[in-house]
C-alpha cells in the first residue's frame, strides 16, 4: 500500500500529489510533485480488472457524502465527533477508544459512544431496578437516557441541514457535484451483461 498526500491549498496545481512521509515507490522519488497522469495508468487496469470480476460488491461510507457536500457547499458535511457525557463520560470515552481501537481506529468516534452508552444503559437500569427512588443508579439512568436522547435528535437535525445545504447549494456547484457522484457510481455499475450486478452497501444515515 502507498499511501500520498494532497496539498489541499493548491487547488489550482496540475500536480498536487506527493508520497507520504516514509513511503517509496519505483515510481516516484520521495520529493517529486505529480498530477492525475502519473496516477492514472497504475490505477486504471486494476480498477477496470476489479469492476469486470465475477461478483461485485461495493461498500460506500461518509466520504463519498463529505466529497459531495464538499464539492458542492465548499465545506464537509456533519462528522462525527465526539461528545461530552454528564454520566459516566470518563468510562464511556474509553470503552469508545478501546472499541474503535478493536476495528483499527485510533480514537473513537460518536457512533462508538452511543454504542457503549447504550450498553451501559442497560447495566444500570438492570442495577437500579433493585435500588430505591431516590438511588444514584435511578438518577443515572434517568440523566443517560435523556443524554442520548437529545444528543441522537441534534445529530438527526445536523444530517437534515447537511441534506438541506446540498440541495440549497448553488446550481452549478450542485449539478457539478451530481455529476462527479454519477460518474464515480457508473464506472462501477457499468458492467458486462453477463456478469452478475453491482451490489451496493451503504454506512451512510443518510
């Protein structure tokens, strides 16, 4: 694997490749500057291999949605960054890491959260159902379930607004995005007829 970065500043630059801090390659010195050229004839044939196998299947995540918002609004759409729990944050932070960390993430994210916040729920009201009303474990789980709550709801409206703002963008902008994300999608799906159909799977809530 080889890994490159982008200067995201030179949005103008023919060649705005370069290979990552520590990575060689046979084709490329470590403090050469390349463009699209010199990319795409290593990666043509094994995409155009790839896309023509026997079964296909394409997994898409929340960067094909950020790449789009993106293009057309001039910014990212909402992420999922963490947030601040008044339960238990401290334990729930780091069963979050230490799950994200089990699938090869360094840190976690929301959706780590809210997973490990809804097994400590559960814990607790198992906990608390043997505790009296006035009890810190009834408070708890009164106080989580609320938190998750209201957190799930803001981040429900941030993907509507994310959503709104694409679809308010301006025409040009918009329809260049649309086009970057039919051409992205069709060089998958454009298939021959006697393989099987493209199989697509999506992460996204939205």
């Amino acid at each position: 694997m080889i890994l490159l970065e982008r200067d995201s500043g030179a949005n103008d630059n023919p060649q705005p490749f370069k290979l990552s801090g520590g990575m060689t390659c046979s084709w490329a010195d470590v403090d050469d500057n390349f463009g699209a050229e010199k990319l795409r004839p290593r990666i043509e044939p094994w995409l155009t291999a790839l896309v023509q196998s026997e079964h296909l299947s394409l997994l898409l995540g929340s960067g094909l949605t950020h790449a789009a918002h993106t293009i057309a609004t001039g910014h990212p759409g909402p992420g999922m960054n963490t947030i601040q729990f008044n339960v238990r944050n401290e334990e729930i932070s780091a069963a979050a890491r230490l799950a994200a960390q089990r699938v090869g993430r360094e840190e976690g994210n929301f959706e780590d959260q809210v997973r490990v916040a809804h097994e400590l729920l559960r814990g607790l009201e198992i906990i608390a159902s043997t505790k009296a009303n006035n009890a810190l474990e009834r408070r708890e789980v009164k106080d989580l379930r609320r938190i998750l709550k209201d957190n799930l709801k803001s981040f429900a409206h941030k993907i509507l607004a994310g959503e709104q703002q694409l679809a308010s963008a301006c025409p040009k902008k918009r329809e260049q995005a649309f086009s970057h994300l039919v051409s992205f999608l069709l060089s998958f799906a454009s298939r021959s007829g006697t393989r099987d159909r493209l199989h697509l799977f999506t992460t996204n809530y939205d």
